[in-house]
C-alpha cells in the first residue's frame, strides 16, 4: 500500500552517512520524492570522521569530528536513529530486526557496517585496559586509562598501529610495537623501506619489536601485563592497544545467506549490488573481486555507484581502487604508490637509498620501460603527487626514471609531470574525489588560492595529501586563464611580502626609501605602502609617525584612529584584559563628555569614543595619559585587544586567574605589527567564556597548566581555533605565543588573519607545531629574540605624538585656518549623537544640531 | 619623461594665495587648505612637486582625500583615498577606478619656500 520506497541503511559510519547526503543531493526534499530513508547506526552519535580520529588526542573533540551539519538528519523523509543495531535480515519479508526486538521493513537495504578491528586469539585478551582503536569510546576509554599509565605496547606495526602508536607516545607513554611480520607496515613498504621506516621510528624512542607472534597476557611483575612471546621472550607494560588489521562486519549477510567473498565481506558487483538485488554493500564491510578496501576513498565510490544505480543509472560501475597511501606517521612521510612490492611479471625497479639523512625510494617501472608501476617513499615524499598520477594514468615516463626519485642535483630541474599532460579526469584528491577538471572549473569561477579551492572543490580537506599537487594545478590553471601567477605585493616591488620581509630583516632596511631604491620602482602606492611600514614596525618597531615613516602609513595609522565613514576618528584607550579601574571610567566618561563623544563599550572589552575630528585628537589623548591611559591601537593592523573572563579570582568555576594572564600578555604584545590584526583571548576554566577559541590566540586554563589553542576566527568566516599545545607553564605558554607570531608575521602574505594563513599553510597543523613547539627550523630562539625587540622597544604612540610638537602639528583639519571640518555634523540620537546622514545634512537648518567644542 | 610632470592643469582659475610654509608639508604626504571657502588638497611629491586637487571625495561623501596615501600607478601619480580606496590622478583629477568622476585641479606653486594656490 505503500508508495513511497522504502530505503533501509544500516550503520551510520563514514561511507552509510556518504551514501545518504548523495541522497539527498539528488533529492534534497526525499519526501517530495517519494523517499522514505531510515538509517540505523549502532554508536550513540551520528557519523562522524573516523580518519581524523587520532586528533581527538590533540583536542579535537567528538563536535569537531562529526561529519553531520546540524539538522542534516531533520529533513522529512529521513529518520536516523542512534544507538540502533540491526540483528536480524529476513529477505523474504523484506525486513530488518533490531536487537530491541522492533522490525522495519525496506524496499532496497544497504548495508555499509563497515569493519571490526581484528584482535588476534591470545590468551588474555580480555583484561582490563586492552583496547582497539575503531571508535571514540575506544578512545576515550584510552585516555582515560594512559593517565594512570607508565607504557604501553601496540599489537601491529601497520598504518593504524604506527598512528596508535603517536597516540601513546604523546600521552607520555613508554611506547612498544609490537609486529608478528618480519617488517613494519608490511602491505605497503617493501624489506628497505621497512627497515628506514624502522630506524626512523626507533630514534623518535619508539620501541619496534619485528617478528614477535604473542601468545598470551599473563599477571606483569613490574606493570600490569606481562605479554609472552612463541619464543618465550616477554614485555610488560601497563596498557596494550590491538591494532592488528581488521574484519569486515559481514555477520548479517551471512547470518542471511547472502554471497561472501573468499576473504569475508558482503559479495558485491560492480554496481555495488549483494547477490540479493534488493541488497546492497558499501564501505568496508563489502568484497569486490574477493578484494577489502580499508580506506575511506572506495567507500564513496560505492556509495556513488549504489546510489546512481538505486534510480536507474548504469553508467557508473565499481572498478577497484588505488590503493596509494601518503603519511605522515609519527612525522616521518610514508608512501606507496600502485604495485609497490613489484609483484608484476617481467618489471624492473630503481632504489636510491640515503642512510645518512634516512630517506628511501624506489620506482617500479614497466618491463618495456614505458610506464610506471608503483613506488616507495619513506621520509620524503615530495614525489607522491607525480608518481601517483603517473601510474594512475599511465602517462610516458622520461627517458631517464631514476631521475624521478633521485634528488635535484643543482641547475637541473627535476622531471616534473608537467601537470599540463594531465587529463582532466585525472582524480587529483582521492578522498574527496575531485578531478584536475574541477580545480580547473574552480578557477574558472574565480577561485586563486588555495584556501579557496579548498572551500568551493573540497579538495585537500581530508587527508590533505594532495595539496602540492592541487596547487599546482590551480597554478597552471591560472596561467592558462591569463591570471597573475606571480606573487608580487604590487607594480612597485616584484616580491611578495614575505621576500620583502626577508629582505628588510637581512640587509636591516629601516625606511621606505632605501627600500624602494634597492628594490623597486616607482613612487610606492596605497599597496606596498602600508605593508612596508607595517613590515618595518614587525622588525624594528620605530615610531610610526617618524617623518620617514608617515606617509606609508594607511588611513588608519595615519592619524592613530579608526577614520569613520564621515572622517571623523574614533578614540580607544587600552584596558589591558578588559580590566578598567572606576576612576579610569570615571575620567573617560568626563573626557568623552567633554568633548561631545559618543561612547560605546565594543566587543574587544573596552570603550570606543567617537565622533572627534582630527584636530581634537592630540587634546584628547593629552587628558588620556594624564588620566593614565595609553594607545589601544585599536588603529592599528596590530594587536588588539586580550579579552578574558573573570577567571579563578572571582568565579567559582575558574581554575587559575585568567584575568591576570591576560593583563600579562596584553602588556606584552602591545603595539606588535603583523600583516592583519590579532586577538587573543583567555578563559578560566574549560566553559570558556570569554570565546578564546575564536580568536587568533587562545588560552585556556586547565588544571595542569595552560592550553594554548591558535588561529580562530569570529567574523565573516568564523574558525575555530585548534590545539597547538597543552598543559602549559606560563613561561613556555609565552615562549610558544611568541614563536607562533613571529612565525606568523615572517611568513603570512598582507592583510591575511592567522585563520587564512593556516589554511594555506602547506603541512598544516602538524607543520606548525613541527616549528613552534619542536623547533624544526631551527628558529625558535630567532624568534623569540625579534619578539623580545619588539617588546624592549614598545612605546606609547600617542604619548611620543603628543608631545612632539612636529607631529602634534599634522594633527588638524587645514593647514592653514584653525576651523574644523563643516561636513562632519552630529544629530542627537537616543541621548548620544551620531553623524548626521547626507539628507539631514541637508536639511541642516530645520533639525537641531549639536554644537561642538573645540 | 613627462613634460606634463610640473604642471598641474587647473580646471578652475581664481585668485592666488599663500598657504602655507613647505616645510608643514611632509613629503610624500598632503595637507588641506581652506581657501576661498573651498576645502583643497595639496600634495607634496618626494622630489618636491607640488599637486592640488579636491579634497572632497565623492565616493565616500567625506572630506579626506588630503589624507590618502600617494603614489603612481603605471607611473601616474595618483591619491588613494582613505575611505574606500578609489584612486584619483593627480594631474588630471580623473578617479582611476570611475573615469566619468574628476576632481577639480587647482594651480600650485612654489614661491620662495611657501605654497601658493590659485582658486
Ligand atoms: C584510526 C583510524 C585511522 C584511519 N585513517 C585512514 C586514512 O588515513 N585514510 C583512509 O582512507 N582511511 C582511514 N581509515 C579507515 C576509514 O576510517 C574507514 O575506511 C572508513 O571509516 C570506512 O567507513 P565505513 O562506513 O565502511 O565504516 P565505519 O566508518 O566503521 O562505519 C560503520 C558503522 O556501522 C555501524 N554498524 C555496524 N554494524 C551495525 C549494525 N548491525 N547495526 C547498526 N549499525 C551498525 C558501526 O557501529 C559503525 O558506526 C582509518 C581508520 C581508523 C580507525
Ligand atoms: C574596517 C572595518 C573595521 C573596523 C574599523 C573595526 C573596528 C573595530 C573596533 C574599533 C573594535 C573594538 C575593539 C577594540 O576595542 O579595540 C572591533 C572589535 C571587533 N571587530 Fe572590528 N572592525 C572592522 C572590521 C571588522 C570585521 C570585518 C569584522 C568581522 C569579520 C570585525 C569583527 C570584530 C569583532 C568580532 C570584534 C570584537 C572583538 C572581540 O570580541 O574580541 N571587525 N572592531
Ligand atoms: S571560563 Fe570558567 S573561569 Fe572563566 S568565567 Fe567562565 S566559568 Fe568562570
Ligand atoms: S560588522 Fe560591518 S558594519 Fe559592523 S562594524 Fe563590522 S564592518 Fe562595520
């Protein structure tokens, strides 16, 4: 009687959730069309990114991992429920029982139940603090357990293990793994990769134990478990993870009689489809050919297939996967490319092995020598990108292969693919699936960085492992469209500004002028102007109303005020960390009367006084600092404000006094120029109340110390901040806080927030954290002494301006009358005023204006 | 190169007066004069040329262009003006980004070391 169609899906994992938002794409309103889709999913939250399931050890938390917008599952026509398991197919019947005993009915069931982490027979499995790694209970469940622990021991020296392994190793733990194979991840990595790989792995403290097959967990004498090896050799250890391959959750279909393949997982053709034509399988826990894919990518694939072919479509077919993989485990790069153990008859391969600084390569080419085949890269894998759409494509291989993975020797340019000799159908992000011909309709819509590809294609949102390759692409792709490629600030100066950063710092440049001579043409503009002062303020913090200096200063800078849409400037005193005496507001409160301001108390946790033309502002500030006060450079492409709660002083949640911190590094970084503006903010205790976390920097106090979180946004395109570092003392929270902006400031282009530079920063949050807390540039002491200069050699800006009479003297409407501006007019407005609109200026005579003081 | 390079073209004639000493003028920066009840904006070149134009910038409403950070473009010299950053040519006062919008242009001169300026 029903005439809608019925569709069941069971397991809300990453491909189930995949299979249903492709769903909704072809019917965003499933009611409408005729859809009726329930989806069951056994775990207590909705799907979430189970590939970026190791961050929530860095602190993302289960919100940052959902895969789910809100109010995706609310739509009518669409019902999840959580917590649901399914027990039970009757293909008969055409229904689905529950473990609670309820039964559904469905007219097409797909099944994408994805995988169980395999734990080998051992005896003593079972005891307390053994784990797997599949879900965020289990990792939960981890944390929770690595506190009271001294070392712990992966069972599995593969991909997941390797990264289990990090997880330990971060906690604090004295880390083993454990591996039954004679090599570490063994699939992928041939016998001399394995052993670089292990060396590697081995001096970051990990230790490896190769061909150890566990036979049982007894009672430990010096931790809580001992594991006995088949030779009788024995670890203890507090804490053992299993992560030793995993199994596909088939048990329905064969409880159903449904085809399986030779290995397990659910039989399925090319269309995605179970023997049971009314049954599908996607994701894990499905076979094609006999073969299981464990990566997310081929899921997608067929839960495009299983979805095209669900209304009727034919063209698109199941074809196997690549199985190419590019890591980075434990900060060393891992890669495999195609068929990398060279198992196919007749090829031949090329190795370049470099002990020293532990890097190996190989290439495994075509016994005609004409295409490539697969490849290893361990601890650098610059080449990924090329070799795999190499072998992907199939494309002609230089004549010389082994220059493909030897290093650029100087002068001569490294075979490169050409990104041009791509087809467009070329799938340049697996993950997501984004072919060279999206990028290349992305730029054709406009899109030029890479931040912005990331938005509109999705590509390099997952892994991220394609991003060299994306941005080649967009690069080549601009050049076609006639766009500037080159980076240059402007006409004047053919360098971007992280060069001219470089170049200032190196050949100590301290004036525009010297700067234009030497390195560009011209008179400077609007452009190059303000980012060479900002630039100079960066490294040598001088007074920017120096003679030499003022005039590249943008319209804020120039008169130290926000100029307002009427030319009248606005006036803002620092309140280091919100933090304002009752005098002080009483003072300000006379000075704004005074002087007819109007008053506001901002979002930055201070007052903003508006409405002072610009021959008032020397007054102004004169009473100010008399009052006590100083610049808030609210003006300024500089710091802004650090906005705190009330913290341990006054609430009763806080755990340590965020007020004073924040009074602390307001202090501190005052008056620091850097290529946009920044804020901070810090909270008492994790209810965050004063937002830190969307702000460029973020502090938070735990009870062990201090976690500093970077590069969030509120504004047009909110971000939230992300963990660089936790439990830190106030000295090195400092220390990382002023790395991470000198950093910042040395490298990110004009104008671009902490937030935008993130995006685009290549390697990402890893990346940043290799810099900032491991030094891996080698810069942290350089940096740190800049920001000390910075922070020596702040001063006051409006005290230096007012009581220089030289500069005090710009400071007026006309250079030659003492009268004010008449086109900045003020009306009264809910017993304030505020700038007169041009219809009321020109109707000045009939409506009362406001008389002003000089 | 530009012959045109010490003249501004006065669009407007009136009468001549002192402004202002040279040296209240920064290089590279401008000023603003109220003359004859007019507000104008003079800009002084780092090789010491003297241009005049309207202070009001249309595209804002705002009395600012004396404000506006100098330069060239394509060896032009233009003021960008602080609100919304249009450009305007000195010479010519034609605003770079909306060539049917120019400014008045005033004549200016250097006589002795003060600021003169015709309008
Ligand atoms: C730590 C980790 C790191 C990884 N890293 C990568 C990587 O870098 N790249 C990559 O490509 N892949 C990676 N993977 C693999 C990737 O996560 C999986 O390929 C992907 O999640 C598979 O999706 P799925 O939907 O098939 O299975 P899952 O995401 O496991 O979803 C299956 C869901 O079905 C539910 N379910 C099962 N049976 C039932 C039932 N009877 N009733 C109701 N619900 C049921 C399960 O509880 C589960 O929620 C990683 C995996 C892990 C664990
Ligand atoms: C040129 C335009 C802008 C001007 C002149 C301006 C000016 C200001 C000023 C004066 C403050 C008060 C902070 C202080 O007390 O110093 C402020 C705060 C703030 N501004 Fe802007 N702003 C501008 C653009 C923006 C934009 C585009 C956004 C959003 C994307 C933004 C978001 C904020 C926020 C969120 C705060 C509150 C800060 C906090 O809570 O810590 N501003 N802005
Ligand atoms: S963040 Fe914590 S300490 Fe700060 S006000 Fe909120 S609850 Fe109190
Ligand atoms: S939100 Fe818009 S209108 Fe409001 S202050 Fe910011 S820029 Fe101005």
């Amino acid at each position: 009687m029903n005439e809608h169609i019925r569709i069941l899906v069971v397991g809300n994992g990453m491909v189930g959730h995949y299979f249903v938002q492709e769903l909704v794409k072809r019917h965003p309103d499933l009611s409408a069309a005729k859809l009726e889709v329930t989806v069951l999913g056994e775990e207590p939250r909705p799907a979430y990114d189970r590939v970026h399931l190791s961050s929530f050890f860095s602190g993302s938390t289960a919100e940052d991992l959902s895969l789910v917008e809100p109010g995706f599952y609310d739509r009518p026509g669409l019902e999840l429920r959580l917590n649901a398991r399914a027990s039970s197919i009757d293909r008969i019947q055409h229904t689905v029982t529950l473990t609670d005993g309820s039964t559904l009915a469905y007219d097409k069931l797909v099944l994408a139940t994805g995988s169980v982490p395999f734990v080998p027979g051992v005896a003593g499995r079972d005891r307390e603090n053994c784990f797997v790694y599949r879900t965020i209970e289990d990792l939960e469940a981890m944390t929770a357990a690595g506190t009271k622990a001294k070392s712990g021991v992966v069972v599995g020296g593969g991909l997941l293990g390797l990264e289990c392994a990090k997880a330990l190793c971060d906690m604090g733990l004295e880390t083993h793994v454990v591996e039954f194979a004679p090599r570490l991840m063994a699939v992928q990595v041939d016998e001399a990769g394995g052993q670089v790989l292990r060396s590697k792995i081995e001096s970051l403290g990990v230790h490896v134990h190769t061909n150890r097959n566990t036979t049982a967990i007894v009672d430990g004498a010096t931790a809580r478990h001992r594991m006995v090896f088949f030779d009788e050799t024995w670890l203890e250890t507090d804490m053992i993870v299993f992560s030793a391959g995993i199994r596909p959750r088939d048990e329905l279909a064969r409880d159903s009689g449904l085809a399986i393949g030779a290995r397990g997982g659910i039989a399925i053709d090319d269309f995605s489809r179970s023997s049971d034509h009314d049954i599908y399988a996607i994701g894990e826990c499905a076979s094609w050919n006999g073969e299981m894919f464990g990566l997310v990518a081929p899921g997608y694939d067929m839960a495009r297939t299983a979805c095209a072919h669900l209304f009727g479509e034919t063209a698109s077919t199941f074809q196997g996967a690549d199985m190419s993989t590019k890591l980075k485990l434990m900060g060393v790069d891992v890669a495999s490319v195609g068929d990398a153990h060279g198992k196919t008859p007749g090829c031949r391969s090329f190795h370049y092995l470099d002990e020293l600084r532990q890097i190996y390569k190989k290439i495994v080419v075509s016994e005609d020598n004409k295409t490539l085949l697969g490849a290893v890269l361990i601890g650098n894998a610059d080449e990924f990108g090329t070799l795999q759409q190499m072998a992907l494509n199939a494309m002609p291989l230089p004549d010389n292969p082994e220059f493909l993975i030897l290093p650029a020797s100087d002068g001569k340019e490294k075979p490169g693919l050409g990104v041009d000799a791509l087809p467009d159908s070329a799938v340049l992000c697996s993950c997501n699936n984004v072919s060279k011909g999206a990028i290349g309709e992305a730029v054709a819509a406009g899109a030029c960085s890479i931040g912005e590809i990331k938005a509109c294609t999705k590509a390099g949102t997952a892994c991220g492992g394609c991003v060299p390759l994306v941005t080649q692409v967009m690069k080549a792709e601009m050049r076609k469209h006639g766009m500037a490629v080159n980076n240059h600030l402007c006409e004047h100066f053919p360098y971007s500004r992280q060069e001219l950063y470089h170049i200032v710092r190196v050949e100590q440049i301290r004036t525009f002028d010297e700067l234009l001579a030497k390195h560009g043409k011209g008179l400077g503009c609007d452009i190059c102007k303000p980012t060479a002062a900002s630039v100079l303020a960066s490294c040598w913090n001088d007074f920017i109303l120096k003679k030499d200096l003022a005039s590249l200063q943008d319209s804020n800078d120039y008169f130290l005020g926000n100029i307002q849409k009427d030319g009248s400037y606005s006036v803002v005193p620092r309140m280091p960390g919100g933090e304002v005496t009752p005098d002080g507001l009483i003072a300000i409160g006379q000075i704004a009367k005074k002087y007819s301001l109007y008053t506001k108390v901002t979002g930055g946790a201070r007052v903003d006084m508006f409405g002072a033309r610009v021959e008032q502002l020397p007054n102004i500030w004169e009473e100010l600092i008399a009052a006590g006060f100083e610049s808030g450079h609210a003006y300024g492409k500089s710091l802004r404000t650090v906005k705190s709660c009330v913290g341990s002083t006054w609430c009763r949640y806080g755990v340590d006094d965020s007020v004073g911190l924040a009074v602390q590094l307001e202090n501190r970084y005052k008056g620091l120029r850097a290529p946009h503006k920044i804020k901070f903010g810090v909270s008492g205790c994790t209810r965050e109340c004063a937002e830190a976390q969307g702000k460029d920097v973020g502090i938070i106090a735990t009870e062990n110390g201090w976690n500093l979180y970077v590069c969030g946004n509120g504004g047009m395109k909110p971000r939230h901040a992300e963990l660089l570092a936790s439990d830190l003392n106030k000295e090195d929270l400092i220390k990382m806080i002023d790395r991470f902006l000198m950093f910042y400031i040395r490298t990110a282009d004009r104008l671009q927030r902490t937030s935008t530079w993130r995006d685009n920063l290549e390697g990402g949050l890893d990346y940043l954290k290799d810099v900032v807390i491991h030094d891996s540039l080698d810069l942290g002491a350089e940096l740190e002494a800049q920001m000390q200069h910075v922070v020596d050699n702040y001063q006051d800006e409006w005290k230096t301006a007012v009581t220089d009479p030289e500069v005090r003297k710009r400071f007026r409407s006309f250079v030659n009358s003492t009268v004010g501006d008449n086109n900045i007019v003020f009306v009264s407005e809910r017993e304030q005023m505020r700038p007169a609109t041009p219809e009321e200026k020109r109707l000045e005579k009939t409506i009362p204006i406001l008389a002003l003081v000089d | 190169m530009n012959q045109l390079q010490h003249t501004t073209i006065p669009s407007t004639t009136g009468t001549w007066q002192s402004v202002c000493a040279l040296d209240e003028i920064w290089p590279n920066t401008g000023v603003c004069a109220l003359v004859n009840g007019r507000q104008i904006a003079i800009f002084r070149m780092k090789n010491d040329d003297l241009y005049a134009i309207d202070n009001h910038d249309p595209h804002s409403g705002a009395n600012v262009l004396s404000r506006g950070l100098i330069g060239d473009l394509a060896g032009e010299p233009v003021v960008a003006s602080p609100i919304y950053k249009h450009h305007y040519q000195l010479r010519t006062g034609v605003c770079v980004e909306d060539a049917d919008t120019a400014l008045n242009r005033y004549a200016v001169e250097l006589r002795e070391s003060t600021v003169w300026v015709q309008a």
